[in-house]
C-alpha cells in the first residue's frame, strides 16, 4: 500500500470541501485523513498508486460548486501497512509558520436543496429562516479565523443539537461538517421587540403592509425594507434616509416577477440566479396600467436593480408579502452599513419602523454586490457580499496592499499570485467609513496571513487613505489615479506589455498637480506617458460644483481652455443662463473671472455633468455621477447624429476641445431638437473622440491593446459605442469584468503597479 501526502490550495474551507475528499477518497476505496490546516486543505491518502492519482485528478476536477481549486500538490510514496481502517474527518490544524497566503469564502445565498426544506411542512426546518448548508449560507460575514470550524465563527455561541451534531458527523448528509449548521432547536432564533420566531415575522410582515420601514438584519449587515409599490413609503424612507434620488435595489420573489418588470438576457439570468445573488441593473419594461414599483424607487432613470432573495429570512418576507421589496443598505446616507445590534438601533431609530433580528453577531460588513451587463459584458459596479473576498489572479511576489481612493473605497491585499479585494465600504469621507475600513483591513490581514511589506496609495493627500498609509511604519509606493484605473483593468486581463488607457472619470490628481479625468495613457503595469487630455475647465468652489452641475457648466462656457475655437457662449446659452439664480450666476462669474477657488480639470465625468446642466436635466445632485446617469437615461434609445468635435496638439499632446461640441449641442437646442436626442448625440461624439484620440496615439507607435477604466465607463451607451468603433479600428479592447470599473477597482490597479514596480527593482 502506498501512502501519499496531499495538499489543496484555494477556496477550500467553508465550501463542503473535506465532506467531498471524504466521499472521494470512500469510492475509490482509499485510506487515510482530510483536516483544514492553517488556510487550506491537507491530508494523507493510502492504497493503490493509480487509485491515488485518480484521486487528486478528481480534486482538481470535480470539486464542488462554492470551491476553488488553485493547486493540489501530492508528495511522499512511501510503502506503508499502518492504514487499513478507512478515511476520516480529523480536527483542523494551525498548520506551518510561514505558509502561503489563505483564500476565505464569500457568503452564498439559499441553495434550492435549503429552499425546498424551508418550504415543506415535513422538515424538521420548516421556516427555519437561518437554513443552510455545506452548499450555502454564511461564510466571510461570520468566520473569525481560520482554519475554517465552528469554534472560530460567530455561531460557536450555538452549540449543536443532538440531531444536528448526528448531520454535521454523517458524511452522506449535505450538512457534514457545514460549519454554520443550525436548527429550531439549537441555532440563531428571529426577534421583533419582545417576540420570537413567527411572531417576529408576522410583526415585521404586518408594519411593510402598513407602509412602514423594517430595519432587518441581514447576512452582511442591517437593511431596510419597505414595500417598493408603495411611493408613500419608498418617498418616506428617502427623507428619513437622507438619500434623495440614488435608485434603491428591489428584491423579487423569483426570476418570472423580475422578467415582468424588466428586460433580462441569459447572462443577467445567470447572475441574478447564482449564488453570488448580486443586485443585477436591468433595463426596465414599459408599464401599462398601474406601476408595479413606484417612480420614486429609480426616479428618472430607465433601469432598475433587482435581485433575488439570499437568505431563509428574506424568502420568508417576500413570500408573506407577496409584492417586490425596496431593500436598501441600513445606514445613513454615506456611513458604513450597520451591523453591530446596538449601533444599528442608535443609528438606524429614526428611519426604521422596527427591527427585524437575531442573536447571531455578524463579524463582517459586507454590502451587497452589483453588476450590470452590456450586451454580453458583465461590469461589476460593487464587489461585496458573495464576490468579495474571493481571490483574483495578480501577478505579485512580495507582499502588498493598495488601500484605494476616496470614493466606493475598496482596499487590496496582495501576495503569492493573488488578490484579495476587500469588501466596498463606501464614500471614505469621515470618521465612521474610515474606521469601518481599518477594521475591515485588519481583519482581512488576519484572515489571508498577508503581511504587507508595500503600501500602494494615491497621489491625492487629502484622501483619508493616503493620510492613514502615510502613518504607517512601511514603505509607500504612490500611484497616480488614472495609472491606477487603467492597470487594474491591464492586470485582470494579464495584460504584461504595454498598453493604450483610457481613464474617464470625475477628478483624480494628476502627476503635475492638477485634476485630471479624461486621460489617454500609454502605460504598462509599471508606469505611463500621457499622450492624450481633455481640455480644462474651472470648477467654481472646487468640491461645490461637483454637487451643482450648473456651476460646473458656467465654469466650462466663462473659463473653458482657449484653443482657439470661438465660443458664442452668451446668447446660445441663454435660456440656461436665465433658470438659475442670478446672484449665483454672477457669484461664478466673479470666481471665474479673478481665478478664486476655481481649480482646473481635464475631467470627462464633469462634461457629462456640464452636458447635463445645459440640457436641463440637473442643476443640482445628491450623489456622485448622478447627472451622467440622468444623461444616460434622457439618451435612451435615440438615433444619433455626431455633434462637433476638434482635436489639437498643445504641448506634444492630443487635446480634446470641447468647445465646437458644446456650441453645436447649444445651437441644435435652440432649433428645437428633443433633449433626448441631444444626449444621444452627445455619447455618440465622446465616443468618437475616444476613438480619434487612441488611433492618434497608436499612429505614433503605441500598441493596438486599449484598456478602459473609469467610473464613466459604467455607462452602457459610451462603453457600448467607445468599443464598437476602436474593434473597427483592429483594437483588441478590454474593460474590467471582475475588477470594478469605478473607484471600487482602484485599489486592485494600486497593488498591480506596486507589485510590477517592485519586480522591476529585482
């Protein structure tokens, strides 16, 4: 008999992983062991050589669906007779000092197996709402350390049942060593004030009914729900809230309610059914007779973001209901999501109804993930909850971190091979996000076992990221914004040479000082050449204008770069001019006019917001790039007929020069042609400029690979275009899949150019 040694690598604790070695190893009548040591999987197998071999072929192969596999490795091949007793489950194991870097598994939502229980009378777990199994449930939110058991998680506080002990140690049953195994009996219980169980729920079900808001404790974090037909209470919940027009997510029973109120393509099916269960962005049917969700759920926009129920509890709700639900994060406008018992009832008093709960602590915040597709592009909009942390390929040695932006902050921790993006903690912009994000730091670090030697960090020093790396006792690397966006796109594509970026997003500080947001880069991991801007406009009041797209577009009419196209502005922009507050308007002017607090940016988000403004679609926004979405929508499906557009070379660089394309938008205004067609236009045209700016660059010697990075790429109609028209060019065109687009996606491009730098010191 011969006995080898295995050792597995990946996501391959918390996944059914060792119930699955134990069956494997059974059918092919092996002997020998199966522990999680530190973060992986090892153990011994015993018996013939060619049973072995097949043995591990099927670890690599035949895994189940929440795993993944990156290495099995086989050592030894000693002939042995000690074995002869079968194969077993043995206790975890803290394993070596100094091993590789460990992989934790993302929360997965209700497997259909958990489902069907939930839903039959006969089960022993019948509207048990904390269901799971090896297949399901929580993962990221509740482990506390690895090796991944039961006593290193937040149910440790739950011991096991006699009949749950007999399914956690039966290794036929779908619960063999599921960590997070609870029953009626012996697991998490619901709560509403005073009551339990049916009663909690009944109590929550009842307050929806009556238009009020449940607070409810989620997988990764409270959420609020509130019936999303009802405008009363969805209008309700944005003023208690503080969220006056960002579009709120809308869970559905099932996949045949989200095809009534919306357009899905077989890709977007899949997401919205995988066990990921992100909020999936749609195309919104048409409504004929009364509207299934109130308008002021997604106001002035053409898709929605629905998702499918993640957990027992939240199928339990919207079976009772029987209505889709707004569920939306359970904080405050721009704080961290709630998931501390008392810090929600301390944050959450004034917004929520009630407070649907239970006993079992979540150890870690995770918002839920979005994607949207274009065409048979998936974008990841957020990396949360079911994504995040899974490893993404990155090629780094040394150990690193890139603690992201300032905006849909993310951080990275990278080594051996692997990134590990941590889960989106919102806008850093104070003491409760920055604070979220240290613990959620530390406790990744923990988790991975990577030690940063590195700190990759922006430009920006007024980015409270960059503030906290520079107090750290490491070495920083710091990398420029769009360097960032446009290599986090290169290192998902393992893209090693160089490359063309096109970095389009609102402000990010350039290498010279100055804000930059319409860049064309020719770059590689390890560093970049500009060859290619928008031209520059003031912003008036600086931060003050990204919130007031009007002040951004007397900023771009009054003080616009002069490359020498005229500029009729006054009259054709009147009727803009005359809607707004005089005494502001004349406020602009006079900061435009001495260059008072009026910074310059080569930005592509703030012509989306200038564009908006003239066209009339917002003069003032209470969220980030919520006048480019407005465009986006105002675009629809028009037919478009290209605006103006020049180009000029200033300084050795390609220049955009807005101005013929503002002049023909104003001029094609006043001769009445329809908003929406205008916004058509206008995408079309940035689109053309996109590809008349990277064809210059590749005249001049650059290669033929583009790279998209930037929040306005998230724009399906630009992104859609922007693609079309380089591929007819012979440009092999890539955006981020996995990697978000926006400032969520930062961090991963940050620890990309760490890692390239630090392999070319070698």
């Amino acid at each position: 008999m011969t006995v080898r040694r295995f050792h597995v690598e990946g996501i391959v604790q918390g996944v059914g992983f060792r119930p699955f070695v134990y069956r494997t190893a059974a059918a092919l009548g092996l002997d020998g062991w199966v522990a999680n040591v530190n973060g992986h999987v090892e153990g011994e197998v015993a018996g013939p050589p060619r049973a072995i071999e097949e043995f591990a072929a099927r670890l690599r192969t035949g895994a189940p669906a929440l795993a993944r596999v990156r290495r099995v490795q086989l050592t030894g091949g000693v002939q042995q007779s000690a074995y002869g007793h079968g194969f077993q489950v043995r206790l975890s194991g803290p394993g070596r000092a100094g091993t590789a870097s460990r992989e934790i598994p993302p929360d997965a939502a209700i497997c259909d197996a958990c489902l069907r229980e939930l839903r039959d009378p006969r089960d022993r777990r019948h509207r048990y709402p904390f269901i799971n199994c090896t297949d399901c449930g929580p993962r990221a939110t509740i482990i506390e350390d690895l090796p991944y058991d039961r006593v290193r998680t937040t149910m440790r506080r739950f011991p096991l049942c006699r009949q749950c002990a007999a399914e956690y140690a039966a290794p036929a049953n779908r619960r063999f060593h599921a960590e997070p195994v609870a029953c009626p009996a012996c697991g998490p219980q619901l709560t509403w004030q005073e009551l339990r169980g049916e009663e909690a729920l009944r109590a929550a079900v009842k307050t929806v009914e009556a238009g009020g808001i449940v607070a409810l404790k989620g997988m990764g974090g409270y959420q609020l729900v509130c019936d999303a037909g009802d405008p009363q209470a969805v209008a309700e919940l944005r003023r208690r809230k503080g969220r006056p027009a960002k579009p709120f997510a809308v869970m559905v029973r099932d996949t045949g309610t989200a095809a009534r109120l919306a357009r899905i393509s077989a890709g977007e099916r899949q997401a919205l059914t995988s066990p990921e269960r992100p909020v999936v962005l749609l195309a919104r049917r048409r409504w004929h007779g009364p509207a299934p969700l109130a308008r002021e759920v997604h106001p002035g926009l053409t898709h929605v973001g629905l998702f499918l129920p993640t957990t027992g509890l939240h199928h339990l709700l919207i079976d009772e209901l029987a209505r889709p639900l707004v569920v939306t994060s359970g904080n405050l406008s721009d704080e961290p999501i709630a998931v501390d018992d008392a810090e929600a009832r301390r944050t959450l008093a004034g917004v929520a109804d009630g407070f649907l709960t239970h006993d079992r602590p979540i150890r870690s915040r995770y918002d839920d993930s979005v994607v949207q597709f274009t065409g048979r592009t998936r974008i990841t909009v957020r990396r949360a909850r079911g994504l995040a942390p899974a490893p993404l390929p990155l090629a780094v040695r040394e150990p690193v971190a890139g603690v992201g932006a300032q905006l849909k902050h993310t951080f990275t921790l990278a080594a051996d091979g692997r990134a590990h993006i941590g889960p989106h903690t919102g806008d850093l912009a104070d003491l409760a996000t920055h604070d979220a994000f240290v613990a959620s730091y530390d406790h990744l670090k923990q988790l991975t076992a990577i030690e940063p030697k590195v700190l990759a960090h922006d430009l920006h020093p007024g980015y409270l990221s960059t503030q906290w790396a520079e107090v750290q006792a490491l070495r920083r690397i710091p990398v420029q914004h769009h360097h960032a966006h446009v290599a986090a796109c290169a290192a998902e594509h393992g893209v090693r040479g160089r490359f063309v970026g096109v970095a389009y997003d609102g402000l990010g500080l350039g290498d010279d000082g100055t804000l930059w947001g319409g860049e064309i880069l020719v770059a590689d991991l390890s560093g970049y050449r500009r060859v290619g801007r928008f031209a520059t406009a003031p912003l008036p009041g600086g931060d003050a204008a990204v919130r007031h797209p009007s002040r951004t577009a007397l900023g771009q009419l009054l003080g616009g770069e002069m490359l020498g196209s005229p500029r009729p502005y006054p009259w054709l922009s009147q009727h803009f001019t005359e809607r707004l507050d005089p005494a502001e308007t004349a406020a602009v002017r006079a900061m435009v006019t001495r260059d008072v607090n009026c910074p310059r940016a080569s930005s592509a988000g703030r012509l989306f917001d200038t564009v908006a403004a003239l066209l009339g679609l917002a003069d003032r926004v209470s969220y980030e790039g919520e006048a480019a979405v407005l465009l986006e929508a105002a675009a629809g499906g028009e037919h478009a007929v290209p605006l103006p557009h020049r180009i000029v070379r200033v300084h050795g660089l390609w220049v955009y020069d807005p101005a013929p394309t503002l002049v023909g938008l104003l001029e094609r205004q006043l001769g009445g042609e329809p908003v929406a067609r205008l916004a058509a236009a206008f995408h079309l045209t940035l689109a053309i400029v996109t590809a008349d700016l990277v064809s210059r660059a590749v005249a001049e010697g650059a290669p033929r690979t583009v790279c998209l990075g930037g929040g306005c790429f998230v724009n399906r109609r630009l992104l859609t275009e922007v693609k079309r028209r380089l591929h007819a060019q012979g440009m092999r065109v890539l955006v981020g899949g996995h990697v978000p687009v926006g400032d969520g996606g930062i961090s991963y491009g940050q620890a990309a150019v760490a890692a390239a730098r630090l392999a070319g010191e070698e």
